[in-house]
C-alpha cells in the first residue's frame, strides 16, 4: 500500500481548460495533441485528428503506446447521433503453448494477479508479446469515420519520427522506471540506455526504423503490416526473439465494434467501451450512484456513496472475471471534439511501461506484453488459449450527452486507477453540473483493492473521517510518480453556446488540450 501522509509538503497543481468554437484535442503529451489540432485546422473531422494524435502519441510517448500496442475507441457521430465502439484489443498467436511458461513459485504475481512464470517470460521479452491490434484499428476507425486519407494523417507523424524527439527531464524518469527491462533487449537498450544509462533531458530520440515502417503505412495502409512486407519483418525479429507469432496471425487479426455499451445518469445518456472494458464497472457504478445519491444535500455529501459505488462495482467485476484487476500498467487517453459536435475518446496501450521490453530492429516498432493478461494456468476464464483476445480490461473510453446536445469525452490512463478516475469525473460533471476544468482538477478518491479507499488529503479532513467510519483509508497526495489517481484527458461542448473546451490531467507536466486557435 502507497501512502503518503497528508502532514507533509502538498502541493497543489491545476491546469486551465483550454476553450475554443472550432475544435480542441486533449492528450498526454502537448506536441501529440498539437499534431491533432493542426489537423482539424486544415479540416480535418474529430477522428481524423484523434487517429493523428495516436500515432503521434506512439513517437513522442513511447513507454505508454504505440504501433505495437492494443486498446479500445468510442466515437460520437453529430449527424447520425450515433455511438460506436471499435475494440481493437491483442490476441495470441494461434502457436502459443501454456508449457512454454511453466509457473516458478520464487516468481511473484504479475501485475494481473496471476501466479510467477519462470525468467517473467508472460511479461518481458519477446515470449510475452501479443498480436497488436492499434493499427488496425485506427485505421478502420478512420475509414469509417474520418474524412482526411490515411496518408495525410501521417505525414507530420512520420515528420516527427524523422526529426527526433526532445526529452525532458519526465522522458529520463519514464527510461529508468523501465532500465532492468528495456537492458534485457539489445535494440531497445542501445536506443534508450546510451552507455548503459537512461536518456538524460535535452537528448533527442531518433528511430529512423519507425520512421520508415510509418512511411509503409502511408503508402501502402493497414495491409502492409498485417499480412504484407512490414508484417513480414515483425515476424522475422519476433521468431527470431522466441515468439510464436506468424505472419498467419497477423493476416487473420480483426477489429471488433461491438454494440455500444450505454447507460443514462442525470438526464445523460452514456456510452462506453464493450463489454470486456471497464465499461461494465463504470456503469455499475452510475446505476449505484443515481440510487443512492441525494444530489440536492450537494458534492460535499457524495464521496461515501462515491467509495460504496466504486467498491460495489469493484466486487461485481472481480467476479465477472474471476481475478483481481491488474496493479500495473501504462497506458495512454485522448479525447477530442471538433466544430461539427463530433467526439472521440480513445484509449490504448503497450500494458507496462515500454510494453515488453522488446525493440523490433528492422521495423522500430515497440511491443506490447500483452500475453500476461492471460493465466499461465489451464481451466480459467482468462487462461492461455490459440487465438484467444484480451478479455477484460480497466480502459473504458466515454462520451456522455443530454437531450440538447451538451456532453463530454473522457478517459483516462493509469491501470485499475482507470475506471475509478474516470466514473468520479463522469459523475461530478452529471451528479453536480461540474465544467471539465472543475472535474478534472478536483480531488479524487480511488477504489481498486477489497475494503480500500485510497483519498486526496485535499478533500478535507471531514470527508477523509467520513469514509474512515466504513472504509479503511489511504491518504495519498495526487503526484506525478507513483500515478495513484490516473490521468485524465476530456473534451466538453457547450450546445448553446459552441464552446468546445479541453483539459489533461494536472498530474501530467507534458500533458495538454491544444485548440485549433493554438495551432499556427
């Protein structure tokens, strides 16, 4: 357990909402969201700048996500007045072998509750590595809802790749939170540990193989990575670093849009990820809220009726899965909404910092290690199978509406802190009338351990004592390392009035809503 004692030196750190009337993306790194908002600049919709942003963020934020990685999209459509989900989650080559991670009692649990595989080959390595599904969901996404082609989209991310990244003194602490795995691969060291050491601040990260496999998909589209010549490459690297993955896997791989899963709270109609996100919880959550919270006797009353909601969903969701949720993770959250009212919230992720570790070197790319979602163990809901997909997750990307066209698109990134985070802002802004910059800004408590609350000393000493009467309490500050309250980034609009406006979470120092005003 975290706790950081609420006696000593707090600081207390907000951002101002950025405003606009023609558009604004809100991301976890500013010049990732800056890529976003040039794009509706030049008329690009929401999803053309939201699936801009990702791949951006994939360049400039590369211990969180990327080409490598997997995840989750909701988007609003202004005209059909529609919502829809597109679930692009890993799954398992079709060769994998529970034997090929026999369990190794000296190991501790990973960081989804399951039992110690020898050498961590379930989360570091190339053994570790699930079929990535962000790019192809991105694309399809795209082509379903974008205006903008696939080529347009990437140029200034392959500009980005191609010229370096800065880092900064966050970039260095990012390297050496992940330098035991990143040392393992020799690709990925000689990239992030020069002489063996994390990147300081002022370096420039160069991968002219990113690049290069960017320009790929600029010309020749998704294809080119699943089933064609990038594909083939992966494959190459992944064989060779004792994988399974063919090339076979990487052909047969598809995007899932499951129905939306939607729900109504305070006169909002909700609409979140399937049903193998945090979307079930989330709603859970609302429905417990609605029930039991008086709204009238104002915020200051909500927060034990807050913790009992997120601990009642935390229970229902343990057993819907039959484990507990992951303790770890890095992840990256985006939101956007452009002039028309269309929005976007997209989630997606490497899972750990750096994802397995691995640096394919022909292609650039950073892979997930997304096989430790699965049990090392046969007979289990989540156990290793041929093909099996990701099955449950703590993502759920959301976009909320009332009848006169007032909503909002968050999520956030952070693990199990996820679904937490992003229910608390959900219902500050439907509960009480919050703006996005209150929400986000607020205090939060977070729910993701039996009987556990963990609580912002700034929410006050009454609040903390109240929840102390039933729950067992954790005082922890909001801090940008450890994460204890997620990372949020949201959208708003305003139907009266057209005002868009963008917020990331205080706890992010590279974080940003960047507007198309902002933008040269």
């Amino acid at each position: 357990m975290i706790q950081i004692s609420h006696d000593i030196e707090h600081w207390s750190i907000t951002k101002k909402a950025r405003h606009s009337q023609s558009g604004v993306v809100a991301a976890q790194d500013a010049r990732a969201a800056g890529v976003g908002a040039r794009v509706l600049k030049q008329g690009g919709n929401a999803m053309d700048a939201a699936v801009a942003t990702a791949f951006a963020l994939g360049v400039v934020e590369p211990w969180m996500s990327g080409l490598g990685g997997s995840g989750y999209l909701v988007t609003w459509n202004a005209r059909s007045q529609q919502a829809e989900v597109f679930d692009f989650q890993g799954v398992l080559p079709q060769g994998i072998r529970s034997e090929d991670y026999p369990l190794d009692s000296e190991i501790p649990e990973s960081t989804m509750g399951f039992p110690g595989v020898k050498n961590n080959l379930n989360t570091v390595g190339y053994p570790s590595v699930s079929v990535p599904g962000a790019v192809k969901g991105l694309c399809e996404a795209l082509e379903a809802h974008g205006t903008c082609k696939l080529d347009s989209i990437l140029a200034p991310v392959i500009d980005l790749a191609r010229s370096g990244v800065k880092t900064s003194w966050f970039t260095t602490l990012q390297i050496a939170l992940a330098a035991r795995e990143i040392s393992a691969d020799s690709a990925a060291s000689d990239w992030l540990l020069p002489g063996g050491i994390p990147l300081q601040p002022d370096a420039v990260i160069n991968n002219e193989a990113l690049a290069t496999s960017l320009a790929a998909l600029a010309e020749s589209g998704p294809d080119v990575m699943y089933g064609g010549q990038l594909g083939e490459s992966m494959v190459e690297d992944l064989r060779a670093g004792g994988s399974r993955i063919e090339l076979t896997d990487l052909a047969n791989y598809r995007v899932i849009r499951p129905a939306c899963l939607s729900g109504d709270h305070r006169g909002y109609r909700v609409h979140t990820a399937g049903p193998t996100s945090g979307g079930p919880r989330l709603l859970d959550t609302l429905s417990y809220i609605e029930s039991h919270l008086e709204v009238e006797l104002g915020s200051q009353h909500c927060w034990e009726v807050y913790a009992r909601a997120l601990y009642s969903a935390w229970q229902s969701h343990s057993k819907r899965i039959g484990r507990a949720t992951e303790k770890g993770g890095c992840t990256s959250h985006l939101s956007v909404v452009d002039v028309q009212g269309n929005m976007v919230a997209l989630t997606y992720t490497l899972l750990s910092r750096f994802g397995s570790g691995v640096l394919l070197p022909q292609s650039g790319i950073l892979m997930n290690n997304a096989v430790s979602y699965f049990d090392p163990r046969p007979g289990f809901p989540t156990s290793m199978t041929p093909g099996a997909r990701i099955n449950a997750s703590n993502m759920c990307p959301t976009i909320a509406l009332d009848e006169k066209g007032n909503g909002f698109a968050v999520g956030a990134s952070g693990a199990n802190y996820i679904m937490p985070c992003t229910a608390i802002i959900t219902a500050l802004m439907t509960d009480f009338g919050f703006t996005l910059e209150q929400a986000i800004n607020h205090a939060r408590i977070d729910v993701s351990e039996a009987g556990v609350v963990r609580a912002d000393p700034l929410l006050g000493s009454q609040v903390i004592e109240s929840l102390k009467k039933e729950f067992a309490v954790e005082v922890s500050q909001r801090l940008v390392f450890p994460k204890l309250y997620a990372c949020a980034s949201g959208v708003s609009r305003q139907a009266q009035t057209g005002q868009l406006s963008g917020l990331n979470d205080p706890s992010q120092p590279i974080g940003a809503a960047v507007t198309v005003e902002d933008v040269g």
